[in-house]
C-alpha cells in the first residue's frame, strides 16, 4: 500500500528539550519504522515530505496553505493512495477543517494524527493514532467510495480509537487532550478484534440533508482571517467593529443563548448592519428557543446549522478569502463534505 506522508512538526514530531517540549526535524520518522506493514500482512510504502515544521500554536493563514500545497502535489502525482498528515494538537481541529472543506471531493483519504505527548513518554496515544490512520486508509482501499475526503484519527486515554470527520471536530476543552466530533458522530472506530466499525448513520444523515455543492477553494492567501470572534460572557462588551472586519463569528452559550440584555449591542449590531458586515451566530441548537433568542432577528444575526464552531470559523475565512458570500454558502454543505 502506498502512502504519503505530510510531517509538520508538532508534539508529535517533537522532544523534550531543556527548555521544553519543541520539533525535532523528522522526529516522527519512528512512526514508519513501527507501521511498515498493515494488520493483514500488507507492506506499506512510504513517500515523505516536510513543507515546514512548527509547534501548531504558531499555525496561519500561510502554514496553511502550505499544507494544503503539499497535499495537492501528493494527490497531483498519483502514487499514493492515502495521505497522512502529522500535525499538533493544539490545531488539529482548525487544519482538519481547512483541508476538509478544500480537499472534501478527494477520493483519497487524507488523515490527520496527533499526540498528547512526545513520542518517547510512554503515555503518548501517537503511534497509535498513526497506526490506526493507516489501518484506516487500508479499510477506505477495500471499500471504494466510502471514505472519501479529510479525517482525524485519534484515541482519548482509556478508549478505542476512532476516525473522525474533519470538519465535525470540536476544539479541545482546557486541561484535556480528548478528541470529540459534533454530538459524538465519529466518522467511526476501531473494535479490539473486529476491526474498523464504519458508522452508518452518515449514510442516513447524507439522505436527509440537501445535496453538497460544488465550490472549489484555494486555500487561505493571507496570514490572518478579517473575522472578528466574540465569545459571550457575564458582563460582556461589544468591541468597536474597524475596517478590516470582514464578517463577525459570534459564539453562544452552550444553550445558543448570548447576553441579549447588553448596552451595547443594539449599537454594535447596527454598525454591522450599515457596513454589511454579516454576523454569524455558531453553537446553537435551533430547535432551543429561550426569550432571549428572539434578539436574533432583531439584531440581523444569521443563526448557523448545528457544526463545530472551530470549522464555521475556517469556513468563513475561506468563503471570504475566495470571495464568495458567506450568507449564501454558510448554510450549504460544500461538496464532498459530510458535514456542513
């Protein structure tokens, strides 16, 4: 089996340091040593290639899109019939998203791995969510159609490993390294002996969802994103909205509620609305209806489908970047995506 591999830093292709823990070149090359052949037997063929390496805390708008580059050259040659990519956890989610709405018609899987520590501690998860990456990928070759497009594969400390969807990965909780997807629809996961579990309810959401658009999007061509997040708090206040804000990703409480009751909102939606800045409200579930939510419509906010915040933030960015309007393609599912 022939696969690419995209190293890019990270704890994963990191060692501790006197001074902490930071990338050590092609430190990950340990993984293909450990995983050169698949649980049946089959021997796997490795092409490598390191477009920069960073710790993911430093990811922009260019390391990117230098990722995406490299992902494009790999499927550009032919050779490989999976990619992985090794990347850090800190990030994990806002790359998978990234490459899962600009690579989600790739009938070659691409899958991204982390780890919660440097290879070396013995507590590290990442030679097992590289090995199950590549188990994975074996699993998408002999099921043809079924495993197209951008995915995560990772395993929280005590569990199975599963394979997520890329744009349905949610960020990290504070003080914890899990990996969960939108309301724990994992793409699927590993059963001890049983082997790769594909999780069929994709199937049944893929029929109750309207059909995906073509949309084809270059990857972002700037270092930073013109949005503006705000997450709500107790005693908030609104930011004064400048030039260069291009669309507002406004978070919600875990309800989809936000502080209605602000001085300085009906302001602060205003200016949006005079300059044609779209506000964009992400986390709430649509069918939770509370007094305060009815400020929505008042204040102009565009109420998003249930989706990770973290890829409604990479969505917008590249709808902005490729100049497409966000509120027509915010709430369609681009193509060849599972979710929105």
């Amino acid at each position: 089996m022939n696969i690419g591999v995209i190293f890019t830093g990270g704890t994963i292709g990191s060692v501790q340091k006197e001074n902490g823990i930071g990338p050590a070149g092609e430190g990950a090359n340990v993984l293909l040593r450990q995983t050169a052949h698949t649980s049946t037997g089959e021997t796997v063929q490795y092409r490598t290639v390191s477009p920069f390496t960073i710790l993911s805390e430093n990811s922009t708008g260019m390391t990117i899109a230098q990722l995406s580059g490299a992902a494009r050259q790999m499927l550009d040659e032919g050779w490989a019939e999976g990619i992985i990519v090794t990347h850090g956890t800190d990030t994990l989610a806002y790359s998978a998203a990234a490459l899962g709405y600009l690579f989600g018609d790739s009938r070659i899987p691409i899958v991204l791995v982390s780890s919660n520590y440097v290879l070396q501690d013995v507590r590290a998860n990442g030679q097992d969510n590289f090995r199950y990456a590549v188990e994975f990928l074996a699993w998408a070759k002999e099921h043809p159609g079924k495993a197209e497009g951008v995915f995560v594969s990772y395993r929280n400390t005590g569990q199975d490993p599963v394979i997520h969807c890329g744009t349905a990965v949610l960020a990290h909780q504070a003080y914890t390294d899990s990996v969960y997807s939108v309301q724990d629809q994992a793409f699927g996961w590993f059963d001890g002996e049983n082997g790769f579990r594909y999780n069929d309810i994709w199937e049944k959401m893929a029929g109750e969802q309207e059909p995906s658009v073509p949309c084809p999007l270059h990857a972002p061509s700037a270092w930073d994103a013109p949005i503006l997040q705000i997450i709500p708090s107790p005693g908030m206040r609104y930011p004064t909205l400048t030039g260069e804000t291009k669309a507002v990703l406004h978070h919600s409480y875990h309800a989809g509620t936000i502080c209605s009751d602000n001085p300085d909102a009906a302001e602060f939606f205003g200016t949006a609305r005079a300059k044609n800045i779209p506000v964009f409200l992400c986390g709430a579930d649509p069918d939770m209806v509370y007094e305060s939510t009815a400020s929505y419509r008042s204040y102009g906010i565009r109420l998003l489908p249930k989706a990770s915040p973290v890829a409604m933030y990479m969505k917008l960015w590249l709808l902005l970047d490729n100049r497409l309007d966000p509120e027509i393609w915010m709430q369609r599912k681009l193509f060849g995506d599972r979710w929105l």
